[in-house]
C-alpha cells in the first residue's frame, strides 16, 4: 500500500501538470522553484513539499527539468495509461464530453455513448454510435472499459451505477446532482455543476453586500 | 462587512440545498440533525455548527423545519436574487450549459451566447441567438448582465475575462483550462473538467496498484 497522500495534494498534481505543459509549449526547460512558485501561485515551499511526498524532483541550485517534472507528475497521474471509458447519458452534457478531443489526447479513449431514451439510440456523435443502455453491461465486460461517466438526470444515475459497478467498472465520473452510494473499490469523482454556480452566487453576493 | 466563513462551509450550503430539496420532494417537512447527518454524510456536529455560522435554525428536541431550512440556505446562497448571464463561448460545452434548464429555474437566467467563430454567429441554441463576441461588451452594458460563463479555449479566456471585468461584470464561471487573472473585486469560480478527470486517474491507478 503506497504512503497516504491528502487530497489537497492529490488535487494539485493536475493543476502542476497543466502549468508545466504550458511551459513546454512556451519552451522553457528548466525552471526554479521560485519561479514556479510565481507562475503557479503556490509558494516555493509548498510546491518542494507536495514534490517530495512522491520522492522529490529538483536538485539544489539547479531547480526542476521540466519535462522531466512534467512526465513524472503525468506517471503519478496515471497518463501514461489508455482507459477506454463509456459516457452514460447522451443528452447535451454527455454529447459536449463525448465532443471534446483533449480527453482523448490524454489517454481516456471514449468508446461508446449508453442511452435508455430510444429517440438517441442509433444516432452518432462524431463516429460514436449511441447505444441502448440496455446492453451496457455486456459491453463493458466486452471491452475492458475501465472509466464510465455518467450525465444521467439525477434519477437514474444511481441505477446505472450499480448497473456499472456489477460490470466491473471501478473508476466513475460523476456529473448527476447526486451522491452515489458505492462499494469501497469504486472510486468516483463528481463535478457538481449546480453546486458550483451556487457557490459563484453566494461569493457574489458577499462581495456585493461588502461594497454597499 | 459580513463574518468570515471559510470556504469548506461555503462550499457544503449549496449540498445542504440540494439535499433538502430532495426531503420537500418526498414530502418530508421535518428532520433531526441526527436524520439530516444520516442522509448528507456529515457529523450532526458538523452540521449544527455550519448552520451556526448563519444563526443557526434548529430547535432543541424539534429538528429543522425542512421547507424553512431550505429556503434561508437559498437566501444565503444569493438564489433569491435573478442573475442575468450570458456565456461566451458556443462550441459544445457552452451549447450544453445554455440548454440545461436547471439553472435558469435557479434564476440565473441565459440572456444570450457569445462567439468569435463567424460559422456559429446567427445561429440559434433554443430560442437563444448567437452573438459575435465583438459586441459584447455593449450587450453586457446595455442588458445589465451579472454573471458570465466563460466556455472559450484557454488561448482566447484571459481576453475574454478583460472584457467582461471592462464591461463591469463581477461574476465568472470558468470552464477554460486556465487560471485568469482577475481585479480584486471580481469573483471567479472555476470548473476545471480535465483536473477533476485527472485525479480521477490517479485515484483509479492508486486503487489498482494497492489491490494487486
């Protein structure tokens, strides 16, 4: 079992990754930790100590190889693997995602799109057919589908995770406005869309109330 | 100016909502904190002292009042109020966003889209037309927009943003994959889709590797 790791820190690690990408894009190769600390908005100690709980990457008065940071945190993400993943729920949500090529790039192949309503069923997104969510759980047994997102409405996507989960699927993206009740091997991530526009509305009016 | 509430909090009113929504939609009128914790997987103590920053609802040996609770977390989260919002940005996840009736139902009504790309400018998403992002700033001034949404490439969302911070908006809701640099007085939420991905990968790989 590797050593724990907060999710403060694990949160990070993709926001290094983008900003060393961006680096590499504007060819810089080499930067000090100083250096990142401004770009990035973290200060220098903070960024050596989330380094150094995967073993560190700088050396003293030399500062980080960024390609080299950039591939390692892209390892300790799991990007150097393909994970073939499936979007459940094909309506505008779940078409934007199946739509966008960076997910692609990164590793997360999108195989196919499950739907239950029959007037998407046989439509194509791009060169992906949408599927009846009734054959989902042969089809993943099929083809060793790893990731499943679900942009279900809310009431169904319980059912179509336990759908998933007895198919054998272990990691879920979750965009449905609900908490899903899963076993302890499953892992999930939810992006509450909802939540976060309530949350710009409280801060906005904060900020309003403050400058009246 | 208001009490400081840390961000942890801020960011559970909006789960408290949506949770006690789903008790009005089952009819349910009153709940313990005891119940309440059991549904929403926080401490009753947690609870009670979250509801505490904000005066604090409950009554001893009678629980919350669910329609009560429910509607002075919407007042604090600002959803009393109408937000006129526009979004710039119509490829597909800001064709997603403009379709999602929910947050128009939540009052942040969508006034119009906004595009550079002179192939999507005239059409439609519902009765919504799409703008040329030339015109923005005007549109914003004239229409007393409040919130923006931005759904643009990262290369084109820091321009983007000056913009919307010339023409006086306060609120944005960032989809770009890139940190904007924002006047003090400008509040920002940010959806970084890819981050929530990627650390949904590195949990997926950590998982996989403590169970081999």
């Amino acid at each position: 079992m590797a050593k724990h790791i907060s999710m403060a820190v694990i949160r990070r690690l993709p926001k290094y990754h983008r900003y060393l990408k961006d680096l590499l894009e504007r060819d810089i190769h080499r930067i000090s930790s100083k250096e990142l600390s401004e770009i990035i908005g973290f200060t220098a100690s903070q960024i050596r100590q989330d380094l150094n709980n995967f073993g560190g990457f700088g050396q003293q008065g030399y500062g980080y190889n960024v390609e080299e940071l950039y591939n390692e945190i892209g390892k300790i993400l799991g990007l150097n693997n393909v994970y073939k993943t499936i979007i459940v729920g094909a309506g505008n949500l779940g078409q934007a995602i199946a739509n966008y090529s960076g997910f692609q790039k990164s590793g997360f192949e999108i195989k196919a799109l499950f739907e239950a309503n029959p007037r998407f069923i046989g439509l194509k997104i791009r060169e992906l057919e949408i599927l009846d969510v009734e054959i989902m759980e042969d089809y993943i047994k099929e083809n060793d589908i790893k990731i499943a997102v679900i942009c279900t409405p809310k009431e169904s996507a319980q059912d179509v995770a336990d759908k998933l989960v007895r198919a054998g699927i272990n990691g879920i993206w979750n965009f449905a406005p609900v908490d899903l009740e899963l076993p302890e091997d499953v892992v999930v991530e939810n992006v509450h869309l909802t939540e976060s526009l309530f949350t710009l509305s409280y801060l906005l009016n904060e900020k309003n109330k403050a400058t009246k």
